[in-house]
C-alpha cells in the first residue's frame, strides 16, 4: 500500500513538473504585448472554471469543457448537459454564455456540442478632435458588441484516449467611427469584422488512479486587420494535468474528492502562465475552490463554490466564483448546470 501511495506522489509530481516546465524558458520573455485582436476569446467564462484558476485543460465530463478544451465533452455522461451563465467582467463588460452537449446513442456516436457567447461592452463616448474652446466636438455614445458561437464535436477513441473540435464564428463590433464632418452630418466607416476559428484538443486518461494528461489550442484563424492595421486572433496552446489527491489515501470517493488541476498556457500575446486549481467536493453536493494564475498583472486569487444535485433524474447545479483584479476591483461569476440522462 505505501509503495503504491509512494509510486502515486512519483507520478503525479513529476506531471505537474512536466507542465510547469513545458514554457519555463520563456517566463521572463514580456515581448510579445498587444499582437492579438478580439482580446474576449481569453476571458474565462465559467465560475467553476474561474475558481479553478482556469486550469481546465485536463478536465471534462460537461458541454462547458467547449471554451478550454472539446476533447473533454467526450467525458459527458447525461444525454443531454446545459450549461448557463454570466460573467461581470472588468470595466462593466458583460459576458453571457452557454453551452450544451448532445449524447445519442449513449455515446457511440460521439458527443455533439454548441457554443455561445455574447458581449456587450456598454455605452462609450464618441468625440472629434475639433477647432474650438474644448479641442473636441461631441458626438454621442456608441456600444459597441462582440459574439462567438461555434460547433463541437468530441469522442473517445479507447477507454482512455479522446479528441474533439470546434469550429465558430467569431464577430465584433466597435461601432462606427467618425473620420469627418460634412457640416453637421458626420462621415462615417463601421469597424466590424467576422472569421471563422477552429479549436481542438486531446485528453488522455492514463488508467493511473484519477491521473488525466490533455493539450488543447484554441482560436486558429487566419489574419485580420481593421484599415491599415493587421491582427491575428488570441492563439493559445495548453498542457493540463488533473488528479484527485483522495486517490492516495483512500479508495472511497463518495465522501471527499480533493481535485488538483494544473494547466501551462503559451498565448500568442503575452507571457507563459502557470495555472493551478483546487476543488474539495464533499458528498457530491458541496463544491469549494481556489485557483492561481502566475505571472499577471492585476489577478490575484480566485475563491469558488459550487452546489450540485439530482432531483428526479434531473443534475442541478449552481457556481459562483469571486476573482480580485487590484486596481480593477473585483470580478463575479455565476453559471447553471442542468443535466438530463
């Protein structure tokens, strides 16, 4: 029993040593600013997944696993998941989301999925440089939108081994901007742009006690540019590990789970981080997290809980996550779950 529990420890330290490591040489590398467009596509959604840290590279089981990882929507075990749920992002951005997953033949066919995100960025002043008393001319308020919706699909190939994709549409609009005035009436070019994306991802479960490895990319395009200035979408690349730490002192998984997600990101705009998320469910019902992302600017720790239950046939469940942002004050995070066999 202690070697097990010894070989265990072994295993799983030196998984988390692998993924931290993967992008360790590049740390110190904060060249790479400002190189991306539609900045939304890197806002974690989810409160489970915020109060995790957005380590969910190498979790699944839920049509959420859509936004980080789509191999992971293999692991659905209803016919049918939902998923709903807001975001009060910083600067009163908010984020409205959904997903849902599609499971017919109890997985023979694989599992179909559907992604949705829409953002309003609320009302913002327009102005003009102009020649009088005040430098500017004022010209209203504009609002402007950003949406993403996309189709998965996702399937295991052995009992261990899963792969999935999305492909979305991703649109956004910053309003019309102002180039002139021809008297009173203003001349002016509307600043919307829309591509296709693709998003892909493997998860493999090594037979290890709860051991999970996973990679995923996210938001392949091609080249956009609004005028004269060309961008790319956010690209990411992840290495995630999970494991339930119960796993190395008891075999009775009813009572307490101690769920431990590690994911290393290499974004296309910004420096590698290292993710790190902790769950306690007690009883299957009672969720509580913590999550941390290293290095970042202004996120600092972010606090989660989560309730869940079966009424009926019917898997209920609500989660809430609180992230500080400094400066930026804090940010909230709600979302349901319904699943249905």
């Amino acid at each position: 029993m202690k070697a097990c529990i010894t070989t265990s420890l072994l295993v799983f330290a030196l998984s988390i040593t692998l993924v931290s490591n993967s992008f360790a040489q590049l740390i110190e590398d904060r060249t790479k600013l400002a190189q991306t467009g539609m900045q939304f596509l890197t806002v974690p959604l989810h409160a489970r997944a915020a109060g995790l840290g957005d380590a969910m590279t190498a979790l699944g089981g839920s049509s959420t696993a859509l936004f980080y990882n789509p191999a992971g929507m293999a692991l659905v075990a209803n016919t049918l998941d939902l998923s709903l749920g807001q975001n009060q992002w910083i600067g009163d951005i908010d984020y409205h989301f959904g997903s849902i997953a599609y499971r017919p033949g109890r997985g023979n066919l694989g599992t179909f999925g559907f992604s949705l995100m829409a953002i309003n960025y609320g009302e913002l002043y327009e102005t003009i440089r102009a020649d009088n008393s005040e430098g500017f001319e004022d010209l209203g308020t504009f609002s402007p939108t950003a949406l993403a919706a996309g189709f998965g699909y996702a399937r295991s190939l052995s009992d261990k081994f899963s792969v999935g994709g999305q492909l979305k549409y991703v649109h956004q609009s910053l309003g019309a901007s102002t180039l002139s005035l021809d008297g009173d009436i203003p001349v002016k070019e509307e600043n919307a742009l829309g591509t296709l994306a693709v998003d892909f991802g493997v998860l493999y479960r090594t037979g290890f006690r709860s051991l999970n490895f996973a990679v995923s990319a996210r938001n392949f395009s091609q080249e956009l540019s609004y005028g004269e200035e060309s961008f790319e979408l956010p690209l990411s690349f992840r290495i995630g590990a999970s494991m339930d730490l119960m796993d190395l002192v008891s075999p009775d998984m009813s009572t307490h789970s101690l769920l431990l997600a590690v994911d290393a990101e290499h974004p296309r705009d910004y420096v590698e981080q290292l993710r790190v998320g902790l769950e306690y469910l007690f009883i299957n019902t009672l969720a509580l997290r913590v999550g941390y992302v290293t290095p970042t600017d202004e996120e600092g720790i972010s606090l989660g809980a989560g309730l869940q239950q079966s009424v009926r046939g019917i898997d209920l469940g609500f989660d809430y996550a609180y992230t500080n942002f400094g400066v930026f004050g804090s940010v909230h995070r709600m979302a349901f779950q319904f699943g249905l066999d």
